[in-house]
C-alpha cells in the first residue's frame, strides 16, 4: 500500500491512532441484563481521527487539544457527519433474540451472528424476576409504564421459567432424535440468546445509541445502548462524547410551530401560543370539552416543561 506524501515526494509514515483509555478494557466483558455482554474487539481511530479528517491533513501537525474540542463540537452542532465515519468500533455481543431483533434493524453495520444452522442454540435465557413485568403503557401502544404486583409478578416468572425449560428440553429431544439444527430451533422462545460480531462507524453508532438510550426505548435494548455509550463510546472518543450529549442526547430541537410557541410564551403572549396551536390543529376537544389526544401537541408540552415553561392552553 502506498505510503502518503510529505509534501516533498517522500513517504511519510503515520503511526495507528490509539486510545489508552479503551486500550484497558479491550476484550473486557462489560455485563448486560442477566446473561448478556458488551465486549470491544477492534477499534479503529479517535477524536484525532476526527479532527485529522475534518482539516484533510496527516499527523497532529502544530494543533493542540484544546484547539480539537470546539471543532468537534462544531462538528457535532452543525451535523458535518463525514469525518465522524472516519473512525470504527467493532464489538462481541451477547443479546436476547426479542432485543436483537431491534438491534438488526440499525442497517449500518456489519454484522456477523451466531447460527443455530450450524451450532446448537446458547443453553442461556433471559428471566424475568418478579418485580420486572412492566405493564402495557396507556398512551403508546409500544411502550410500557410501570409494573404489575409483585403477587402476579411471581406467578408470571415462575410460569416463564416452566415454559422456557420446557422449550429447552424438546429442543435438545429434537437433536437427540438427529433433527436438524435449522428446523429444531423453531420453537426456542425469543428470550435465547444469540451472539454476534458488529461493526459500525462512529456516526451511526451515536445514531443509535441516540434512539437507543431514549427513555422511551424498550428496557433491555436501552440497557445495552447505556453500557455502549457510557463505558466504551466514553472512553474512546471522549471529546465527541461530551458533545453528543451536549447536542443530541440531552439537547432540545424546536420544529418551527414549536419554536412560534416558545416564542411567544417567552414574550407573555399566551394567547398568540394558543393561536399558533389552534391554527396547527392541536387543540381540538371531544365532546366533553376536554382536548383530544395529539402527539405533536404532547412533545410541545414536555419541551416547554423541560425549558420551565407554562403550557398556554392549560
């Protein structure tokens, strides 16, 4: 492979970015739920990656740190997403088959996965204890909020633990008898684990682990999107860390309707608030008077919660 020019027709040759800080947890298993892990294979790049890329120059040259961190912030605030391609994490995982199903949707990575065609199913599931039947949430029909009795916690975990050891026993029957891997596994339930390698860039990582860490994400994928984020991503790329929390993860993004409405909060004018709403469609009533579910109308009111702002329409 070619080594890059100086400048002056000589090679010039670059040493690999590392990390001390991840250096010591490479291949560390991190533990996730009960059962599971995150574990860091290869890394490839750094917040010097990331600067390296965005000024196109080769090596640290005369810039300092100091001068890194406000154009990774600058970076991160305006959405300049190539140079944050520049750099790769690839990671062992060990997850339940319902939270993996989620996972796989992020189509930005490589992944390579642990085959029950070719290997017999990880003898591991994830339970349930009594206190963590979380119940249907009444407002999002995905969603969960609270949870059932500790009584009917108890019957639900104990009934889970009959159904999955039965599950286990006529799998292996099925091998035993010399069914075949692929057909045998069909009725392993959804709490197996599987493994897998995945590998994505920097970019879309912190797009995942955007959605991901939301609190309105499912439990046990948010669980392992904290571990990612807070012991690895943390420590590999500290300086666009803190910005993607500053920016994404604990930042607030205003669409224009919800940016008229702040504005007129802020200046006392509750009722042009009301008529920017009114106007939108968000504050229509049944037949009771009282006003009709309406999501966008619903993300207004936490936005203006979080800012310490009165909602305009009570």
């Amino acid at each position: 492979m070619d080594e890059p020019l100086n400048g002056k027709g000589s090679p010039q040759r670059l040493a690999r970015l590392s990390v001390p800080a991840l250096d010591e947890v490479l291949g560390v298993t991190f533990p996730v739920l009960a059962g599971g892990f995150v574990r860091v294979v290869d890394y490839m790049g750094s917040d010097a990656a990331i600067v390296q890329a965005a000024r196109v120059s080769y090596g640290a040259g005369t810039r300092h740190v100091s001068e890194d961190r406000p154009l990774i912030r600058y970076l991160m605030r305006h959405r300049h997403t190539t140079p944050f391609e520049m750099c790769e994490l690839k990671l062992h995982l060990r997850v339940p088959m319902d939270c993996w199903r989620q996972w796989i949707r992020h189509r930005t990575a490589s992944v390579n996965e642990y085959s029950t065609r070719y290997s017999v199913a990880i003898d591991e599931v994830l339970a349930t204890p009594p206190d963590g039947w979380r119940a249907q949430a009444r407002g999002n029909r995905q969603g969960s909020e609270g949870y059932l009795s500790a009584e009917v916690g108890a019957r639900l975990s104990a009934r889970e633990a009959e159904l999955q050891r039965s599950c286990r026993e006529v799998y292996q029957e099925r091998l035993a008898a010399g069914v075949a891997r692929e057909q045998a596994r069909k009725d392993l339930p959804l709490a197996t684990f599987t493994e897998a390698y995945w590998k994505i860039d920097l970019h879309n990582l912190l797009h995942f682990l955007a959605l991901r860490m939301d609190a309105h994400a499912q439990h046990e994928i948010r669980a392992y999107a904290r571990v990612i984020g807070e012991e690895i991503v943390r420590r590999w790329c500290p300086i666009t860390w803190e910005a993607f929390c500053d920016y994404r993860l604990q930042g607030l993004a205003l669409s224009r309707l919800e940016k008229e409405v702040v504005a007129a909060v802020g200046r006392g004018d509750a009722v042009a608030a009301r008529g920017v709403a009114e106007a939108a469609g968000w504050l229509v009533r049944d037949e009771k008077g009282s006003l009709r579910r309406h999501r966008e109308r619903a993300e207004c009111e936490a936005k203006l919660e979080a800012l310490g702002l009165a909602i305009p329409w009570g």
